[in-house]
C-alpha cells in the first residue's frame, strides 16, 4: 500500500470505471489518492473473495480498511479537502448513502450498454 494515502482499485477493462478514475485522479489535486488497476493490485484486496475482485472498485484507506462498491464512496470523499465532514454525513444517514449506492447499482449493472463502443473500419 502508499503509505499515508487512500488507493482507488478499479477494473481497467471497464470503461466506465477508467473514466471514473481518471476523473478522481484529475480532481485529487493534494494526490491522496492513488489509482491503481485491481488486477495489479489484489495483495491489497486479501479479504475479498476472488470471485467478486471485479464486481466492484474498492478503496484502501490509509489504515489498511478495504471497502467496495457504494460502501467505498464516503470513504473516497473523506479523502478531499473538506471531504471528511462529507463523508461523515453520507455513512450517518442511510437517506443519504442510498443516493451513491443506487447511482453506483445502476453503473455497475448497466456498465456495458453504458459503454460506447466504437469499432475500427476494416
């Protein structure tokens, strides 16, 4: 793990996902957190099933707690300036953590219609 920083584990093969990190990566202008593909990087998921690796992308926090899917959006929040009292109001009120878990249900079930794909002329 980067000492000191939280890592954002996301399946490079989704388009989606890459474009979430990119985006992440982009704002993350105090670079708190590092993006890493999940393949490359599954010494850190030691507790996730390796069937369900990459069903989600999962966050490491700086204190080694691995969480996944919607359940890791406080945990990404927490890591931008003014991110913590954020954070602490999405995880406080199931209202408001339902928001990114339905955003992040609807993404992960729809992630290939979702995705543009262009195909090369022959």
């Amino acid at each position: 793990m980067v000492e000191g920083r939280y890592v954002l584990l996301f399946d490079e093969d989704c388009s989606i996902c890459s474009a979430a990190s990119r985006l992440i990566h982009a704002v993350d202008i105090r670079r708190r957190i590092h993006v890493r593909p999940i393949l490359a990087s599954r010494d850190l998921l030691r507790g996730v099933p390796e069937e369900r690796i990459l069903d989600a992308f999962h966050v490491v926090s700086p204190d080694g707690r691995v969480t996944t899917g919607g359940d890791a959006v406080p945990v990404l929040v927490e890591a931008f300036p003014m991110g913590a009292g954020a954070a602490r109001l999405l995880q406080e009120s199931a209202a408001l953590l339902a928001l990114p878990h339905r955003a992040y249900s609807f993404a992960a079930r729809f992630r290939d219609a979702l995705t543009c794909r262009v195909r090369a002329a022959p």
